[in-house]
C-alpha cells in the first residue's frame, strides 16, 4: 500500500511581526554565500528536508533571496558573521577534547541529539566519557584497607608480657597467661621431642623456659601465706594429760575386733564380711578412774598395709595381737615393722589361750628373733596372755596399757586450736562426705573452719563412735565430722583455721601445687613412636564405701603384673554407683566393681540397657580373684602341636567330582580325616591345613595306619607332586592363668 504523502502549502512572509519563530539559519555548502535556506520541520516524522513542500516549487530551483534585501529588512539576519564563527569556535572545542565531528546519518540528525538523558543532565561536558562504577570504587577501597593493615601488623612490634608462673601449671593455662596459642606451644614442646596435650601439667622451670621462647618475661609466683599453726607442745603453758592412742595390729584372723568387743562389750565381728575387718575403726574405752583409751582397730589381711601404716604413725603405743595357736606370721612380722618405724613401743597381747594347742611360750620364743624380748627373759617387752572369748586378762591388758602410757608422760594443749589426722572418709546418703578423725591437740568445736588436704569446710555436726551429737572433741578423741566440701583422703592432716577465706585460701593452692600423676609429659622418641603394643588391658572402675578400701583394692590391682595382660583403674572414688559411672564404663569398654555399695536405681536400668557389668564383692580378695580371672581370659590359650603320622605321595591320580587325589604310603604313624595337616615338598612347607578325605580301596575312610596305601585330598589344594611328604599332627590347646 502506497504510503499517502501530506504536503502543506508553504508560504513565506518576511516582516517584523512573524507569528513563527524561525529556525537558526542553515547555509548550503553547495550553494553561493549570499544564499539563505529557510527550513520548515515536519512535525509528523521529525526529518528536515531541503526542498520546499510547496506544488508551485516542485520544480523549480531552491526559493533564493537576496542577502542585501532581507538584512535590510529583518535585523535578526545581521548576525551572519557571528554565526559562522560560533560554529568554528564549536569545532575547534571538540578537536581540542579529542571528540570527533563525525558526519551524522540522514535517519539521525535531531531525534537522538535533542534528547536528554541522565549523563547530560549531570555532566554535559563529559557526555562522551564512560564513568567508574559503585562496585569498582569498594574493591579499590577493600584493596587499599587490606594492604594498610598489613603495613600495619608489620610495623606493629610484639607485646612483651609478664607472666606469672606456679609450680604446677597445665598448658591450657599457660598459653591464655601469654595471650598465645596452646596449638602453638605444643607444637614447640614437640620440636624439643616432648609428646603433650592441652591438659597436660609442667613444672615451673618448663613454663619459664617456654615463656623466655615466646618472647615474655616469667615472673616466679610468690608464695602466699599459708603457714599454719602447728601446735608445739613445748612451747605451751597450758598442758594438760591425755588419753592414749592405741593402735591393735596383728595377722589376720588372730582375733582383734574380738578382743575391741570384749573390752568394750559390743559385738562388731558378726556385722562383717568374710569374718575380717576391712576398714580403720576407732574406739574410746572407759577405764577406771574415769580414764580413756581410744583403740583404733586396723585390718590384719595384706591388702590393707598403707591402712597398718597409717595407723602405726599416728598412735601412741601399739597393741600385737598373735593367736596362741598359730604363732608369728606374716602380717605380725609386718605390723612389728611398722611399729618400729613408727618408733612406738610395743605390748604383745597371746590371744585365744583358752583353746588346748595354744602354745604361749613358742610364740615368746619366736618374737625374739624380732627383738621381742619379753620381761621373764630379761627384755622390755610387755607380754599378756588373753581370752576374748572367756575374757581372761583384759584388765590386765589395760593395767599394761595405762602403765606404758604414764612412762610416755602423754599430754596435750586443751587451748588451742584442734589439730588432728583424717582416718577414713566416706560418702553418706543424706549426710554427704563423713571423715573420722582423731584429734591429737587442740579442742573441735562446732562451727570451726578447716582444712585438710585438698578439701575443706565448716563443722557441722560432731558424732563420737558411740553415735551422740557433741559440741566438743577433746584431744585423743575419734569424732565423726560433717560439713567437708569433698571426701577427705585417710591420711591427711586436719588443722582448724581462722575463717572461711584462710581455708579456701589453702585449699585452692595445694589444688594448683599438687602434681599430677596422670597428665606426665612423655618424651617421644623412635622406639616408642613405633613400637608395637601387645599388651591387652582390661579397664577397671571401682565404687567402695570408704576411702581406705578404694586404697587398698588400687594397690592389690596394681600388683598384678603380666606381660601380655594390663589390669587399668580408669576411675576409683567413694559411694554409689551412679548414671556417670555407667556411661564412662559404657564409653570405655570397662568393668564397674562395687564393694560394699550398690548402685542407685537410674545407674541400675541403664546398667542393664547398655549390658554393663557390675560386680558387687563385700570382701576384698574376692575383688582380686575375680581381676586375676579376668586377666587369665585375655591370655591366649598355650597351643602344642603333636604329629600322629606321616605319608609319601607316590602317584597323582584324577578322579572325576573328586580332582587330583595324592596316591601316598603312610610311613609313620597313622593320619586322620579332619586333622591337622602340611605337605612337604624339598625341605620347605608348601601347604598348612587339614586333610579333607581319605580314600581306602574307592571308599572314604577315617584312619590309615602305617604300611598302607590311601588316597589323600588337603582342602583347598591340589598341587600335589611325587614324592612330596604329607605330615598330619593334632593340636592341643591349654589355657592359662596369672
């Protein structure tokens, strides 16, 4: 379709009062200087167009005026001279700021040119010029940031710190006191060839050498004041007598919780287990005159020796019970040992000299082969024959007892404050930590502050061993205290202080002071890095009532030694068998020992969910057995072997669903079907394992004796040659036991 063409009548009137504002004038190159083109816009399609629109000028030459005339006329034209030389002023503008004057397209004159944009609307100068992007300037800035703040880590010097350094100190520790990195510090410690991890503890001249590596200064810690008053009786004005304490040592069963009930009439022995005593147990006994004698009544049986030990250091004088009946043996041998160490004197006590084959003089006669002598053979030792069953003696035992205590001229300070030893410690439901003390100076009162050991706390409640409440524990009294934050550990020492903050004082700096024996540094070398470790170990966790039997079973265990087998005591602590327990034996593949405790209801059921063991013993040299036993079944079984015959193949035949069958003589001995088997070929070992069949004229038999031929087939082989020797030999396994 023809694309219809609307022309409009153009007429031209040059006057002053135009009602159209004309165009800037345009010359045409072509055309004479003089020339003037008046233009009209085509408002439909935007295009200039030279020619007129006009039907009258279709062919005619271009409408031309006069320059003289129209100047003369409009004065809007004058300005002719000032028009060309602002275009050249243009050109030479754009020539100078490398801009192009590039020739523009017919279709592209003014449409693009007279529209405005945001580029020419903020900068009109620049239109041309592409500007930098948002993204850009960050990335510049990020870059420039980055490289600031590493001039600036490099400039910036190291902080020298002072670091303070105790005795014992774990790394942890160490590298948060130097602001370093504990990553950092054990790899040093390996450098120096020590193997170490983050909760390992070192010892004070360590710390200080690494902290000189690292660039501070140590600065040793200064001991803060923990001197405690110990009471010295020398120095004191106000002494007063005390009761002796006196220790009952013996061998086991030989009768001395016996011999404690008839002095004081009470029956302990029923109410134990196995018929042995297990724990420490201290006594006071009223003798005439109002005196007392505080007995502490030790295990006889050779698991308890730290308990005997313990007992010899803190008494007085030491009472060696020997059976007449049975004569010196080794725990007597043992607790005269330990008396003597003790530099304590002795009185030996013949007991059960009711029975018929009581011999006293034997036993005489063997103690002084220990320096024993008694009195009738000019010694000084005191001898009384007993009967804690008839109760013959006893006073006389006292009488011998108070006698030995008034040569010792025993006395003590009632003004100061109480000093004492930590006997047992145990774990009371309801009640908490229970320790039994026995106070050697000073008066207890209710309410006084103390430490012991690592532990400390307030008393609470003072319970003497007949089970009354008291306000008070006079020196040479066994009290039972309440209100420690912790189980005491038999052996301590136990001083009353001032207030709260002196025994938590204390008590904190023996915790960090205290070397750990279970994070020791280990220096790695060659062999031990790749050294092969057979040894099975069998994970152990014991739970018993009290502090002293957890003591003693540690140390039976530990003695047990073998080569091939390791008995480990992951955990051992006082009282119930609790969730905890159960969940470390149940990540450590361990075996949970009770010795007289039980465990709660919630360890119980998990226990049973996780198939956990838990061993309940009452008597401790079942708890050995039972370790020793367990040992016994890691060992591997002692296996021998024993030939039972020999054969010679001497042909190879092939026998269809059977395969290669060895045509042999037996030489030696005879061979079984099933058993043990090698074939021998040239001196070397080609084939281990067992006979399959044996063939005896085309049927399967059992045994072959010497001198027969048979047809042998080994299992899983068929590589059989002339005379190869086909050994046969039967294991036999035993097993063995620690």
């Amino acid at each position: 379709m023809e694309k219809k063409i609307f022309k409009k009548k153009l007429t031209i009137s040059i006057s002053s009062s135009s009602k159209k504002k004309l165009d800037s004038p345009k010359f045409s190159k072509g055309k004479d200087k003089n020339t003037l083109i008046v233009e009209k816009k085509n408002l439909r399609s935007g295009i200039s167009r030279d020619r007129p629109k006009s039907k009258n000028f279709k062919n005619k030459p271009n409408f031309q005026l006069k320059s003289s005339s129209i100047f003369n006329k409009n004065p809007k034209f004058v300005n002719k001279d000032y028009e060309k030389r602002k275009l050249a002023e243009q050109r030479a503008t754009k020539k100078a700021k490398g801009i192009e004057d590039r020739p523009k397209s017919k279709f592209f004159d003014k449409r693009r040119e007279n529209k405005l944009t945001l580029s020419k609307a903020l900068n009109h100068d620049e239109i041309s010029e592409k500007s930098r992007s948002l993204a850009s300037i960050k990335r510049a800035k990020k870059k420039e940031n980055k490289t600031n703040e590493i001039g600036n880590l490099e400039t910036q010097k190291q902080i020298v710190r002072d670091v303070k350094v105790p005795e014992i100190i774990t790394i942890r520790e160490l590298a948060n006191r130097m602001a370093e990195q504990a990553s950092s510090v054990i790899k040093h410690l390996l450098s120096m060839g020590v193997t170490a991890t983050i909760n390992h503890s070192i010892d004070s001249d360590t710390a200080e050498y690494l902290i000189k590596e690292f660039g501070h200064n140590p600065v040793r810690e200064s001991k803060i004041d923990i001197k405690i008053e110990k009471n010295k009786l020398e120095d004191s004005e106000n002494l007063k007598k005390r009761s002796p304490i006196v220790t009952v040592m013996g061998h086991v069963d030989h009768g001395k919780t016996s011999l404690l009930d008839a002095l004081k009439n009470t029956d302990i022995v029923s109410s134990e287990h196995g018929g042995i005593t297990q724990h420490i147990g201290a006594y006071q006994v009223n003798v005439e005159n109002n005196e007392k004698i505080t007995f502490i009544d030790t295990p006889g049986h050779a698991a308890f020796t730290e308990m005997r030990a313990r007992g010899s250091k803190l008494t007085d004088l030491v009472v060696l019970v020997v059976a007449g009946d049975d004569g010196v043996k080794t725990q007597t041998v043992e607790a005269i040992k330990h008396a003597k160490s003790a530099n304590v004197p002795i009185i030996v006590a013949i007991n059960k000299c009711d029975l018929p084959n009581s011999d006293p003089q034997k036993i005489k006669t063997q103690l002084m082969e220990h320096q024993l002598i008694a009195e009738e053979f000019s010694g000084d030792t005191l001898f009384v024959e007993v009967s804690a069953k008839t109760k013959k003696n006893l006073d006389k035992l006292k009488e011998s007892i108070l006698l030995q205590a008034e040569l010792l001229d025993l006395k003590a300070d009632y003004q100061k404050k109480a000093t004492g030893v930590i006997l047992e410690s145990k774990i009371d439901i309801g009640r908490g930590p229970i320790s039994t003390v026995i106070i050697t100076n000073g008066v207890l009162y209710k309410g006084d502050y103390f430490i012991s050991g690592q532990t400390w706390g307030k008393i609470r409640a003072l319970i003497n061993d007949k089970g009354n409440n008291l306000n008070e524990a006079q020196p040479s009294m066994p009290i039972e205290i309440l209100g420690m934050n912790g189980v005491g550990k038999a052996g301590d020492d136990f001083i009353v202080v001032d207030n709260e903050n002196k025994a938590k004082e204390i008590s904190n700096y023996r915790k960090e002071n205290i070397k750990s024996e279970k994070n020791t540094l280990v220096f790695a070398t060659q062999e031990s890095a790749f050294k092969d470790n057979k040894a099975k170990e069998m994970n152990l966790i014991i739970k018993s009532d009290v502090h002293g039997s957890s003591e003693a079973i540690k140390n039976s265990i530990s003695n047990i030694t073998h080569a091939e087998v390791i008995p480990k005591i992951i955990h051992s602590e006082v009282g119930l068998i609790t969730e905890t327990d159960v969940s470390l034996a149940k990540a450590t593949n361990a075996v949970l020992i009770a010795f007289n405790v039980k465990p709660s209801k919630e360890a119980k059921k998990m226990a049973e969910i996780s198939k956990i063991q838990i061993k309940n013993f009452n008597v401790i040299y079942e708890v050995i057995d039972f370790v020793k036993s367990s040992l016994s079944g890691l060992l591997k079984p002692d296996v021998k072997e024993k030939i039972i015959g020999s054969a010679e193949v001497q042909e190879v035949f092939k026998v269809s669903k059977v395969g290669k069958v060895a045509g042999s003589k037996v030489t030696d001995g005879e061979i079984n079907q099933g058993c043990g088997a090698r074939l021998i070929r040239d001196g070397k070992i080609v084939y281990t394992g067992k006979i399959n069949t044996i063939f005896r004229e085309k049927n399967e038999a059992k045994k072959v004796i010497a001198g027969l031929e048979c047809g042998v087939t080994l299992k899983d082989f068929n590589d059989y040659k002339k005379k190869d020797i086909i050994e046969a030999y039967n294991t036999i396994s035993t097993e063995r036991t620690i």
